[in-house]
C-alpha cells in the first residue's frame, strides 16, 4: 500500500539499517581514537614544543645537508622494493625490472602514507599487478606471503634489543608496558616459522601454490631486516643533524620501539604513537624538544611525504601513458584479489580508490601543488635569491605574485576535488592555475624547485587531459562546508607559519621601504586574509562540478504530455502513475523506446521501478543511462524492480537486496463466500446492515469533493508533511487524474477515502495510491474500504489489485543471505517494537494474495547501508510543488 505508515516503516527500517554503516566506522574510528588518545596522554609533551622554533630550525638547515638527507631516505625506500624482486623471482611474475620497482615504490609509500595493516599497499599491488594480467592466484599468494614476511624483521631488531644490542631503556624507563609489546614482536618470526609450515599457511595463505623454501624465506626475512635496518638508519642521519651525539644504536633503539608502538594504533604510517614514543625517547637522552620535534617533522617530510609525491607521479604517468589498459574495479575477481585473511582488516572502498588510481594520484598532486604554494609564500626565500631578485624585479611584482601565490595555492585545493572526479572544466582551469602558479613562484623570489614540481604536475595533468570527460560532479552543501573549512585551516596554518618565522635579511639591501610588507611579518596575515576572500569570491568554482541545475529538473508539463502519448503505446506497471506527480525527471533512451523516471539524492540516480518501453531495449537503455549518470559522477540505482528484469540487471553490474514483497491479488478468483473468507464477509454484512455506503468517483472531481477530502487527509497526516518520489500526496491536480473510493457513514459523511493509481497496462491491473481515514472509525473500516474496492476492481474487468508491499517479508531467510539481508530478517521478527512488520503481513493474508518480491538494485560501489539513509531522505524531502497537467 503506497501510504504514509508504510513510508514511516520504511524509515524506521533505514534508520535500523544504518547501524551497518556506523559499523564500517569503526575501522576508521578505532585508529582514530587511539591517536586522539595517544595525543591526550602526550598533550604535555607537545604543548613543551615551540612549533615556531621547530620551524625556523628546519628552514635554515645547510642545503647541501638537506640534499643529501633526501638521497638517504630514497636509498632506503628503494631497499623495500627486495620484497617484490623475491616474489617476481619465486612465483615467477612476468613483468620487468623497472615495473617491479615502480609498482613497490607506488605500492610501499601510498602504504606508508593512507595504509591501515598494510592493506592499501595490498590493494595497489593487486591493482597494478592485474594490470599486467597477473593471474589471480598468483597475486593472491604474493600479497599473503608478503603480509606475512614484514615484521620479520622488525622481530630481528627486537631481539636485538632483548640481548642489550640495541638500548632501548630510555623508552621503556618511561612506558614500561612497551617491553611486552617489544616482546610480542620478537616472538612473531619464531612464530611465523612455526606457522608457515601448518596447513592452514598452505591452504589459506599460500593458496597450495609451491611452498616456499629455505632459501625463500631467508631472502624474505633479510628483505624485511634491511628495510627496517635502513629506515632506522635514516632516522638516526636525520637525527643526528640536528642532535650531535646521537649513536646508531640509541637511534635503532627508540626506533624499533616506536615503530612497534605505532604498529599497535593500527594508523597510517603509526601516526601518533610513533611520534610521541620517539618523541619521548629523545628528549629522555638530553635533547630540547624543539630540535626532537624537528627530526620527527623531518622523517615525516623526507620518509614518508617526498617519497609518495613520487610515487604519486609515478602512478599519475603511468596511467597516462598506458590508457588502453583499463580495470574494471568492480569486478568480482579484483575484488578478490585478497583472500579472507587480509580482508579481515579490509578498509571500506579501498579498492574503489586504488580502481581510479591515476586520476586520484592526480587529484593528490594538485593538492600538493596548492600546499606547495601556500608554504612556499610562508616561507622566506634563500637571501642570496632575494638579493638577485631584488636587482631584477620590482618590489611591486613580488609583492603581487606573493599574494596570486596565495590565491592560486587555495584555489588548486579546492580544484583538487574536481581532479580526483574527472571534471573537464576543473582540469582546464587547473592546468592554467599550475603553469600561473609556477610562473608567480618564481617571480617572488626564484623559487626554481616548486616552479619546477609545478610544470611537472600541469605536464601529467595535459597527458591525461582524455581521462577528463565529466560535464560536472555533486557537491553537496555539506562537501562545500567541509572544503571551506578545509582551506580556512589551511589559511590559518599558512598565517600562524608566515607569521612565526623572522627571516634575517641584509642591511645593507636598498629596497627596505619598498618591500617591508612583503618581508615585515606582521603583516603576512594580510596575505591570508586576502587569500581567503579572493577563494570565496572564486568560490563559484564551485557551480562548475554541480550537476543539479541541469539533470535535476522536475518534469515540465510537455514531458507529461509526452509521456501521456508514451503510455499509449507502451504497458506501464505499478508504479507508473506516480510519474504524474511531477517530482521525477524522465531520461528518454534507446531514440525514446524506453522511459527511466529518476530523481537525484547526491551522488545517486535513483531510477523509479523498472524502465518502461520495449524489453529488447532495456539493457541497452540502463547502460545509455549509466554512461549519461557519468558523465556527472551519479551511479544509478533501482528502487523496487520487479524479478522479471533482475537478469538484465545483473548483466549491467548490480547486486540486489530485497526490500520485501508485494501483495497482489488475482481478482478472478476472488470471492467472498467461502470459510476462509467468513471474517471478510462478516465485516461487510456489518457496515451495510448500519447503513455505510461505498462509492467511486471518477475524473474530473467535483472540487467540493476534494474540499471534504483535503481535512481527512491533514488529520490523517498529524502535521506531518507529505512524502514524495515512491509515494503520491494530496495534491488537486493529482488526485484529479484517477478514481477516488468513497466509505460513507449513515450521516452521509465520508469517513475514509482510497485514490486509486492504474497500471497504464490496459486495465489489466490497478493499485491503492492514497488511503485515508478520519481519526475516529468503525472498527473494520480498512476491511470494509478494500473488500469493496476489490468488488469493484472485478466489476470493471480488471485482472490483478496491488494491496502494496509488505516491506522485509520473506527477506534473508536463506542461511546464505548476505549479512544485510539477515539482519533484516531479524528486524522483520523481532521488530514488533518499532513497527508491526510481521503484523502487517499477517493483515494482507487475509486477502490470500500472490507474493511478489520488489528489490533494490544498486552498483557494486555503492554502499548499501548509505543508500538506504538516501534513499529514506529521498522519500522524506521536502518536494516541490508538482506539474501535473
């Protein structure tokens, strides 16, 4: 039944359902927690630092030290790579030297960077092998061999420091507790030993592939010894250029505790408590917090940051000169490209992310390039460039291109988000931006090596230029707000460092009072401040990626004509008379054969039923549709299909969940005589015998009959506002288009009314559309409505009468449902709290009715939990006045 109680029902059965997205929070939300955690137990330590001073530490460090500590950290993340030359070697992977390399660095420091457990580092590896037509059992066993054979290494240095090797004292004097965690990590390579020759390791791990040798597994765990020998080795060079005196051994040591502890958080890059336990370790050997806080900063800059902006333009290159090797990321053998043991810690559409790889590193670059900015006019230029500067350019024009700096810096960040989305007109205005960028960059003081990262991304950006094809995206408001909020900190940041850091410059230089703003830090926050309403002035960027003014449009009322003289040539099914509400836009495909009425929620297409037109062109239809949803980053969904169309649907890519089940009744054999039916009859024996009436009035309506009709339907509504998209409401020129039943008491008042909503099938089915009563009713009343409605229905000759649908009935019963499906049912039984499901079934059966099953059909991407909510707010927004005609 198409009413409001079951549209409540069905938001009480959304607001159940996303409880299963709260759930993949918490993959998110543990990590996050322990850094939030770790950072109140360490607030004292990070309050002690003067960030400023850090700062002004690390920017006037001797260049030539800074080159050579940069090569350092390369050296050691190329050491990483020895895993991926063990596999190609063992399993015998058909792909070159270089690309081995290439795909490890990609796949290591994007794992260093975003990874949680190592997980994106197996995602990207999955993805780029596969790319090179790897076969899958070949990856899997890899990437499991591999997830095991980390740590290996680390448990070497733990033993190193159990035996005194290593002094890890100044740690664990503090934190006594990161002695067991040192004792856990030494104990995983015996373990690992142990476990690699089980049946399990065989079977689950290995995927029964050849097991490893000896020799294998001594390349494998030395792979692992060096890439941690060499990053602590890293460390310490970083170290001990900023704290003279520190030893290899006390820098291995505090090291190889604060990775174990930052493996705990299970954080990306053991952010939080790799800092904080490092943090600690130092300064227990003597060492200022302002010069610790440095060496930390700058292990993150030269370790992790620079090496994944290469990575970065690795994987941006590699995708652009290599086009026609495409993936889909929705296949189901990528998807299984990671067996049951990693998915264990699977993060949530992390293969949709690595599935847009070059366009995402792209959108990452861009970002970059905007941060690049902004820290570039922070900063102070080299005084031997701004002594050069000063003789060739003016003040004027370094002051100018230090504040478009600034702008364009904002701006590239916020364009970033159009980039990861294949937006053209966001590609366009980037690319200017970037070469505008460089050009400003160096003008303001030579600043040759962000020029020069600069040109490198607009050169990546122009070579990818044909992956750039999206009209628009959705952005919502809350997106808007966040992207604000974004570049507000980032503003801030740029001000609070602009402002901190007091650069020495010459005496002697003569153009003192021509460049004191630029150089006068005070003032810099000017420059934000004038950054910031530039961006907001610009931020109208913005309506370049919305899509909404354009494929967001309520039908007209020639589309309702065109669709009146559609439906006189096409069947159209339970649902169709809905369109006439005027709250859906119509998507004409295959040269007009086939209507798809949708409506947009987001970033989704929401497509009404099944698509009306010819059969044989329906697939052809759905995927004219997909490409046009594309084209503005919109995946299509379908709401309450019907089986007959489901294997069309599997065929275009979509999963189902079922919503429920329908109840239509065969009206040929429908009748009341007969003992199943003595309740039914007893009911309308009643009402006639106390002298209520039942009438239809057909269109036009007298409008003083919808006069008495509009005030049952507010008291029906409480105050509660009319519902749209799957629903119809009390509208005049709506309900003028089809028959309207009438229950009428013995005072000639209408107590309870039914509009009605034909199927446009020739009259071979009809639907309840709007049922609805006065508060105060006989007992019986919606028996008596639908027993007369169902008389009538038979008498006009038509075939079937929908009784609308009993929603989660008959769902996840099967002991192989998915899991949403299961908890569904668990709902549909022990929901009677919420709302009577099972109660409601139970009234339709008494009409012995025909179950058909109704779904929802959504892309693999989607997340179901997500687009349930949608889906409910969709139903639950707030419409606009329709165009019925």
């Amino acid at each position: 039944m198409k009413s409001l109680r079951e549209d409540l029902q069905r938001t009480k059965i959304a607001k159940l359902f996303s409880v299963l997205y709260r759930h993949k929070l918490l993959h998110i939300m543990i990590p996050a927690a322990v850094i939030v955690f770790l950072y109140w137990e360490g607030k004292n330590e990070f309050q002690r630092i003067n960030w400023v001073g850090t700062l002004h530490i690390l920017h006037h460090m001797n260049p030539a030290t800074v080159l050579f500590l940069i090569g350092v950290s390369l050296i050691a993340i190329a050491s990483i790579s020895t895993y991926d030359f063990v596999l190609r070697r063992h399993f015998h992977i058909p792909i070159s030297l270089w690309d081995t390399f290439r795909y490890a660095w990609i796949a290591n420091t994007s794992n260093a960077v975003i990874g949680f457990s190592g997980i994106a580092g197996a995602a990207f590896r999955t993805f780029l092998y596969r790319k090179r037509n790897i076969p899958k059992q070949t990856i899997t066993a890899s990437i499991a061999f591999l997830s095991t054979i980390t740590i290996t290494g680390l448990s070497v240095l733990s033993w190193a420091g159990i035996f005194g090797i290593l002094p890890l004292q100044s740690v664990i004097r503090i934190h006594p507790w990161t002695l067991y965690a040192v004792w856990a990590s030494a104990l995983y390579l015996p373990g690992y030993v142990l476990l690699q020759r089980t049946s399990f390791y065989a079977k689950f791990l290995n995927r029964n592939l050849p097991r490893m040798n000896a020799a294998t597994i001594a390349a494998s765990v030395c792979a692992s010894l060096l890439e941690w020998v060499c990053a602590g080795i890293c460390f310490w060079l970083i170290g001990s250029c900023l704290l003279p005196g520190l030893s290899l051994t006390e820098a291995l040591g505090i090291y190889t505790v604060s990775v174990i502890t930052g493996l705990i958080t299970l954080a990306p890059g053991g952010i939080g408590g790799f800092d904080l336990t490092a943090l600690l370790g130092l300064q227990q050997l003597g060492y200022p917090p302002d010069k610790t806080a440095a060496v930390l900063v700058l292990f993150r800059l030269m370790y992790y940051l620079l090496p994944w902006m290469i990575a970065l333009i690795l994987a941006a290159s590699d995708f652009a000169m290599d086009r026609d090797r495409t993936i889909d990321p929705d296949d189901e053998d990528f998807e299984n490209g990671l067996n049951s043991w990693q998915r264990v810690w699977h993060f949530p559409n992390q293969f949709r992310l690595v599935g847009e790889l070059g366009v995402w590193s792209l959108g990452k670059l861009v970002f970059a390039s905007g941060f690049v900015l902004l820290l570039s006019a922070a900063m102070p230029g080299l005084l031997y460039r701004l002594h050069l500067t000063e003789e060739l350019l003016s003040a004027p024009l370094m002051r100018l291109s230090h504040q478009l700096s600034v702008v364009i810096g904002l701006l590239l960040i916020v364009l970033s988000w159009g980039i990861s989305h294949r937006v053209k007109r966001a590609y366009q205005l980037t690319l200017f931006l970037l070469c505008a960028g460089a050009l400003f960059t160096f003008t303001k003081a030579f600043d040759i090596e962000e020029a020069i990262f600069l040109l490198i991304v607009a050169l990546l950006l122009w070579i990818s230029r044909d992956r750039f094809y999206r009209i628009a995206a959705n952005f919502s408001r809350e997106k808007a707000a966040l992207w604000g909020l974004l570049t507000l900190v980032l503003a801030y940041v740029y001000d609070l460092i602009a402002t901190g850091i007091h650069p020495a410059f010459p005496r002697s230089s003569t153009s003192d009072t021509h460049v004191s703003w630029f150089i006068n830090p005070k003032q810099t926050g000017l420059v934000a401040i004038t950054g910031i309403v530039t961006t907001w002035l610009l931020i109208s960027l913005i309506l370049l990626l919305r899509p909404n003014r354009f494929v967001n449009n309520q039908s007209s009322e020639q589309e309702q004509h065109k669709l009146r003289l559609f439906l006189e040539h096409n069947q159209g099914n339970l649902l169709t008379h809905l369109l006439f509400t005027g709250d859906k836009n119509f998507f004409w495909a295959s040269n007009e054969r086939v209507l798809l009425p949708y409506s947009i929620i987001r970033n989704k297409l929401v497509v009404l039923g099944d698509p009306i037109g010819e059969k044989e062109s329906i697939s052809e239809a759905i995927q004219e549709c997909q490409r046009f949803a594309d084209l503005y980053d919109l995946s299509v969904v379908f709401y309450q299909v019907s089986p007959d169309y489901l294997p069309i649907y599997h065929e275009n890519g979509y999963r189902f969940f079922k919503l429920g089940e329908e109840a239509l009744i065969s009206l040929e054999a429908f009748t009341l005589s007969g003992k199943r039916n003595t309740n039914l009859r007893t009911v309308k024996n009643r009402f006639e015998r106390e002298g209520f009436r039942f009438e239809v009035s057909k269109p036009p309506h007298d409008i003083e009959l919808l006069g008495k009709l509009r005030p049952i339907s507010q008291k029906w509504l409480h105050g509660k506002k009319e519902k749209g998209f799957s629903l119809g409401w009390f509208e005049e020129t709506y309900m003028q288009l089809s028959p309207i039943a009438l229950l009428i008491d013995p005072e000639d008042e209408i107590i309870a009314f039914a509009s009605l909503a034909p199927s446009y099938d020739d009259n071979s089915s009809i639907s309840v559309d709007l049922m609805r009563h006065l508060p105060k009713t006989p007992n019986g009343t919606m028996d008596q409505l639908f027993v007369c409605l169902l008389e009538w229905a038979k008498a006009e000759g038509y075939q079937s009468f929908n009784l609308g649908m009993a929603p989660l009935s008959s769902v996840g019963e099967a002991q192989a449902a998915i899991r949403e499906e299961k908890l569904a049912h668990i709902v549909f039984k022990h929901g009677g709290y919420w709302y009577g499901f099972k109660g409601l079934r139970k009234y339709k059966e008494k009409f012995f009715p025909d179950w058909e099953p109704r779904y929802l059909a959504y892309p693999r991407s989607v997340s179901l939990p997500i687009l349930l909510v949608e889906l409910v707010r969709l139903i639950a927004r707030r419409r606009k006045k329709g165009r019925v005609t």
